[in-house]
C-alpha cells in the first residue's frame, strides 16, 4: 500500500507541479470561452466593421423605397437565430449608420452608375445598390460592389429589401404606415423549456450546452491524461528506469498507481475548472456588467439530480480507467513516440467515434442513434453523460449501461496489465497481434 | 537465520524460440562477493531477473535470505542496478533517490538523511555546487551512473545485485564502484553481480558461476576453480621472439593442448598426459632461451576460454544475457 501510495505520489506531484499544469488550468477554460465564443464575436465584428451600410443606394424606383431601405439597414440587426446572450451582443456592437439615398430619375442612372464604379474602384465607397421600377414590381435588384462576395452582407441587404417592400406593397394594400411598419418588424422569441417527469427542468437550451459541455470536458479530459499515460508508460520504458521500478515493486502496482496517480490529477484539474464555472455562473450577472453587456439573458441553470451527478462521476471515472489502461498497454508495446502515434491509432479511433456522434446525439438525445451509442461501451461514457444532462434517462437504463462500461472496463484493464507487465522489459521489434496474444496468455 | 543469501534450485527458463536458463543450481553464501560469469547471452540477465522475481521461471525454486523470492517483503532487502540503467530525466536528483527509497519503505528523514551522506561521498555536493537540487537530465552521463549506484544502495540494503556494473562506466566511475562492493562486503553484504570482464571478477569476486548458453559450466571458490583447473597450464617467457622451431614445438597437439599467444610471453595449457619436463626440452632443443617457465594456475579468464570455449563466447554474442 505504501509502495502504491509512493508511486502515486511520484505521478501526482511531477504533473502538479510542472509549469504546464498551472497553465492548462488557469488559462484552459478561457481557451474553451474563446473558442466558442469568439467566432460569433468576429462575425459580428465582420458584420459592423465591413461596412455594410457604407454603400450608396440609387434609387430610380420613383417610390421611395430607399429610404425605407435605408432605414431598415441602419436598423437593429437580424437576431433571431442567435441565443439570447449572442443577440445582446449582437444589438450592442451592430449600430450601423444609415446609407447615402441617391433619388434620380432612370435616363441619369447609367452615368451615375458608371461614376459610382469609379469610386469604389478608387476605394471611396465600398459599392452601391441599384433599385428601379423592376425592384417594386418584381424584388429584382443590383449591387455592385468590392464586398459582393458576402453572403452575410448580400444576405443582410436582401432582408431589408424584403422587409422595405413588404412594407410599402402592404401601405399600397391600404393599411396605414405606422401599421405596416409593426408588422414587417416582427420579431419572433421562442424559449424552449425542458419538461421532465419532475416538472420544468429549466431551459432546454441550457440542457443542451450543459451536456455538450460535460462530452467534451469528458472528451478532452480522457484524450489528455490517456495521452499523458502513454507518454509516462513510454518514458519509463525508454529510459530503462522500469526495470529499477519493477524489481522493488509489481508490475500491477505501477500500473494502477500510474492510473490512479495520473486520474488524480486530472480531478484536481476539473475540481477548478467546476469552482470556477460555478463562481462565474452565480456572478454572472456583475460580470455581463463589468463588461459592458447589460443583464445576463434569463437562463435557468438546468436541473441535474444527485443520481445524474453520481452517475456522471462513474462515467468519468470509468471511461478514464478504461481508456488509461488501453493506452497504457499501447506506451507498454511500443518503443518509441513514432511508434506509439501509429500504435495508439485503434485507441484513438474509438475516441474519434464517439466524438463524430457528438453532434446527432445533441441535436436528437431522444433518438434512436443516440441510445445505440450510448450503449456502447467504448462510446457510452462520453455519449451517455450529454444524453442524461440533456434529457432524462430512467435508472434502470442507467445502471444497466454503467454495468456494461464495468464490464468492459475490467476486461481492458485485464488485458493492459498484461501486456504492461511483459511489454515493459521487451525491447526491439514492436510485438504482431499473434505475439501480443501469446503475452496476453503468458503472464 | 540461514547462511544462504541465495539459493537457486533446478531453474529453468524457456523462451518461445530458445532456452535461456537450464536447469540451474547454484548458492551465495552471505557476506560473499559472488560473480556470474559468462559471454553474452548466456542466460546472466535472465537468472538474474528471476532471482528478483520481475520474470518468474518456468520451473525451479528461488530462496532469498532465507525466504521464496515470490515474498513481497523480501524486495526491500534487495538492491538492484540492471545493465540497462536510466532514471526519470525531468526529475530532480533528490527527488528520484527519495522516489527509490520510498519504493524501498524507507522513511522520508531517513531517506533525506543516506541520500546527503551518498551525494557528498560521490562527490555529487560540494561547496560550489549541489548536483542533488539539478535535474537529471541536466547531469553528465558519469554524474548520472553515480546517482543510479546511490539509488541502488540507498536503502542499505542487504543483498546487492549487479548485473553488468562495469559496462560503460569510465575509469574512475569503475574504481569508485570496485571500492563500493569491497566497502559493502566489509560490511557484511552479499554482492551478486555478472560480468564478460574476468579481470575484475578474479580481483573483486570470492565465488564465480560460470554459464553458457543456459547451462552452469562450472562454480565454486574462485581459489577452489583455480585449484581444480591448475597443474596444466605453464607461464612461458622467452629472451626475444619466438623461432618457427619454437613455434612448431607450441602448436604440437601431442605436447599442447591450445596456447595463449602474446609473441614473448606465452600461457600454456599441456595436452592430456603430456609432461611438462618433455616441453621444456623441446623449446631449449629448438634453440630457445628461456626467461621463465613455470607451472601456474590459469587466470579465470584461461579458465573460461578453455571451458567455455571460443563456439560458446561466438555463438553467445547474439541476443541478450
């Protein structure tokens, strides 16, 4: 017990303390912030800074209709598909300036148009947008401009178009101005609550992000420690200090303190991720305002019961132990780290699988794929803890996938441990199957 | 308690394609120096893996001061360098020793202690530099053997088992090792160790085992081998080189059975029944003159050629021991 306890001790202390733990920990969840945040953010950024509205609108309509357009573009932007927190920000960034309305008659437009081009040529004027009597009528309109190519700017344009003359054919239909202008600038808002056996489990939205997130935290977390094993197991071989090791203590015993040693730092590590999640979910609401961004939209953190958070403890540590000791038995095999990428292939590749169903599952936890998935073993400890923070699964299902996961998590350690055991003092030519088989058998 | 500090009883151990160790018996009596002797490959690294229990025979039994070798309890007794030597690179020096002691089920002050004592003895703490505080991949490749023999003996322990220890060290990282086992069998351990270099086993060693390809060739005494093997073998000196004459009365196989060749000085091993007188006045009638003839006893390494055989050291150097 000792002899385990030193080696743990050994694994524990030489991770925490290396410089990029601390990094990986301080700086970890402001990656993952970026990284999902930040590519709405630029888009945003994009929309503003392009200069959309920076264009000139010739209208030779004879109705008015660019100002509408006008209007309408310098208005607040589209954010109906974006989640409550992204339209705030959205709002907050987008206040564009209204476009320059040219109103000229269809015999100037061909000479003022060929002008137009000549500044955008010479960089004064991002383009310009043509609409005539065939705009009314038909919807057909022209841009020309250095920024044609943007399907979100084209887009945009297109929007209001269909929005400025919505308007004007429902004023031509009789319905006075201030009418038809309410009615083309309605907006929609659905929030989707989640109901499970219990009641309202808070927002659906939010279930969602909870269980993408454990996926990957699970994700991530197995990928890295299972990797950190490997480069461990790896190590000891490759500096020849196993057999020092293996003569004062067994085989199993560094393995499992190696497991354990290395698990445990990977605990410490969610342990301040969870803490710091927690503190910035219950401040949120001075933070939105420390940066400028208004009130937190109303999200209610999704219920998740003491059975879900038990089970999701065991998926992670099963899942881990499972893994680890897969890439354990691969650091074991191998004799160097180009051998151990192409080793380490199969391994990955089942981690690869249950990442690809990431996306289906969360988009239909209720499905049929997901529960195939989340029945497997290899798969199921990643896939399950989204599924139950996502949606409610009954116990029974639960404890009968858990066992599964058991089973299979034995069986992985069995087999590792010995190919662990004989791999750690073999040198030379990377074992075939039928070689690994007769380790497997031999010890 | 038992005299023994290492009993091996009709080992044996089998590989899928050859067989590493037959059938081996052999004993250390505690307090001794005891050296393994034979070329590569001849099963030394194996016997002594499964005398630390990492490989387990495939028969046979192993009893070490006085219990089966399979006894968790018995590991911390034991010290271990293995031929192939390396330590935790990103690792402080202090920290591995620690590391290794605790392995051991040494306390922590102890621990601290031995290492402080093992770090200035080996000159790796002086007054201008700690080497304990460095990394050990920050240490040359001397500085990083002499911490590897610290972590071997830093838990003081009772039997101490080497296997090749001179391979690759420099001279003065040998004699410091030399002077290592003469202090430890001063102080009443056993040490095991195997060696191809019979020089330092004659000096070093009190028992040698000799095996080849698996099998003992001979053990015993280092006296005890040289006294069995003595009486036919003769040192021969001459003033000046060796005349065709003189050569031809070497290679007569009536009068000799093999002659070790040093151009002036020869070793001598006479033929079955061949008499030393009758060579003797062969060489002066072929016109010789002689500076020295006289019986000896062979060096351990006369020993091995001649019962090893030049076959089993080629044969032996593929593979591992």
């Amino acid at each position: 017990m000792g002899k385990l306890f030193a080696v743990i001790k050994r694994e524990y202390l030489e991770r925490v303390r290396s410089p990029w733990f601390l990094i990986v920990t301080l700086f970890g969840p402001l990656f993952f912030a970026t990284i999902m945040v930040l590519p709405g953010y630029l888009s945003l950024r994009g929309l503003r800074d392009a200069g959309v509205s920076q264009f000139t609108v010739l209208d030779a309509s004879g109705s008015g209709l660019g100002d509408r357009l006008a209007d309408r573009i310098s208005a607040r932007p589209n954010t109906d598909s974006l989640p409550p927190a992204m339209a705030e920000m959205a709002n907050a960034m987008a206040a564009t300036p209204r476009p320059v309305v040219e109103v000229l008659t269809v015999d100037a437009l061909a000479a003022r148009e060929a002008a137009l081009i000549t500044e955008v040529q010479e960089k004064r004027l991002v383009g310009f947008l043509v609409i005539d009597s065939a705009t009314v009528d038909k919807g057909a309109a022209r841009y020309a401009g250095r920024n044609a190519g943007s399907v979100g700017e084209t887009e945009r344009i297109e929007q209001a178009l269909r929005s400025a003359l919505l308007s004007m054919r429902i004023e031509a239909a009789g319905i006075s101005a201030s009418t038809a202008e309410s009615l083309t600038r309605l907006r929609i808002s659905l929030s989707a609550d989640r109901i499970t056996d219990k009641g309202k489990g808070g927002s659906g939205l939010a279930s969602a992000f909870l269980g993408g997130g454990v996926a990957m935290l699970l994700y991530f977390s197995i990928v890295f420690y299972g990797q950190a094993i490997l480069r461990g197991v790896l190590e000891e071989k490759t500096t020849r200090v196993a057999e020092v090791i293996v003569s004062s203590v067994s085989p199993d015993t560094l393995l499992a303190g190696k497991v354990l040693g290395v698990g445990a730092v990977g605990l410490t590590q969610q342990l301040v991720w969870l803490s710091s999640g927690v503190f910035f979910w219950t401040q949120r609401g001075a933070l939105f305002k420390m940066l400028g961004m208004g009130a937190p939209p109303p999200m209610a953190f999704p219920t998740v019961s003491p059975t879900v958070l038990v089970a999701l403890v065991l998926f992670f540590l099963l899942g881990y132990t499972l893994y680890a000791s897969l890439f354990a038995a691969v650091g074991a095999m191998v004799g160097s780290q180009e051998e151990a990428n192409q080793a380490s292939q199969p391994v990955i590749m089942l981690l690869v699988f249950s990442i690809i169903f990431l996306q289906p599952v969360l988009l239909n936890p209720t499905g049929r794929l997901a529960q195939i998935v989340s029945w497997i073993p290899f798969s199921a400890p990643i896939i399950m803890p989204m599924r139950m923070t996502a949606t409610e699964i009954g116990v029974g299902e639960l404890a009968a996938v858990l066992l599964g996961v058991l089973a299979m998590c034995v069986a992985c350690v069995w087999v590792a441990a010995r190919i662990y055991r004989i791999g750690l003092l073999m040198y030379g030519k990377r074992p075939g199957m039928g070689e690994l088989m007769r380790w497997i058998r031999q010890s | 308690m038992t005299e023994l500090a290492l009993d091996i009883r009709g080992v044996s151990k089998r590989y899928a394609e050859h067989v590493a160790v037959r059938d081996l018996t052999l004993s250390v009596p505690r307090g001794a120096v005891y050296g393994l002797l034979g070329p590569n490959g001849a099963g030394k690294t194996t016997t002594i893996r499964m005398i630390l229990n990492i490989i387990a025979p495939d028969r046979g039994s192993i009893t070490l001061l006085g219990r089966p070798n399979t006894d968790g309890s018995i590991q911390d007794r034991i010290g271990y360098l293995p031929e192939e030597r390396g330590l935790y690179k990103k690792m402080a020096v202090r920290d591995v020793l620690r590391f290794l002691a605790e392995l051991k089920g040494v306390d922590r002050r102890t621990a601290d202690m031995r290492i402080a004592e093992w770090l200035e003895r080996l000159s790796l703490r002086t007054a201008e530099k700690d080497w304990g505080k460095s990394k050990v991949e920050e240490l040359s490749r001397g500085m990083q053997q002499k911490v590897q023999f610290i972590g071997t003996l830093v838990h003081d322990p009772e039997l101490v088992i080497l296997d090749e220890p001179f391979s690759g060290l420099d001279p003065i990282n040998a004699q410091a090792l030399k002077d290592t086992v003469v202090d430890l069998k001063r102080r009443g351990k056993t040490v095991i160790f195997s060696t191809h270099l019979m020089d330092n086993a004659e000096r070093l060693c009190d028992a040698v085992c000799i095996i080849a390809r698996g099998d003992k060739v001979l053990d015993g005494s280092v006296a005890g081998v040289k006294a069995e093997n003595a009486g036919r073998t003769v040192a021969l000196a001459l003033e000046g080189s060796a005349s065709p004459a003189v050569m031809g009365v070497l290679q007569d196989k009536a009068l000799v059975e093999r002659v070790d060749d040093q151009s002036r000085y020869f070793e001598v091993e006479l033929a079955a029944n061949a008499d030393a007188q009758v060579l003797l006045r062969r060489i002066l009638e072929a016109g010789a003159r002689i500076a020295r003839f006289e019986r000896v006893q062979p060096s351990l390494h006369q020993i091995f050629l001649q019962r090893v055989g030049a076959t089993g050291v080629e044969e032996g150097m593929s593979g591992h021991g």
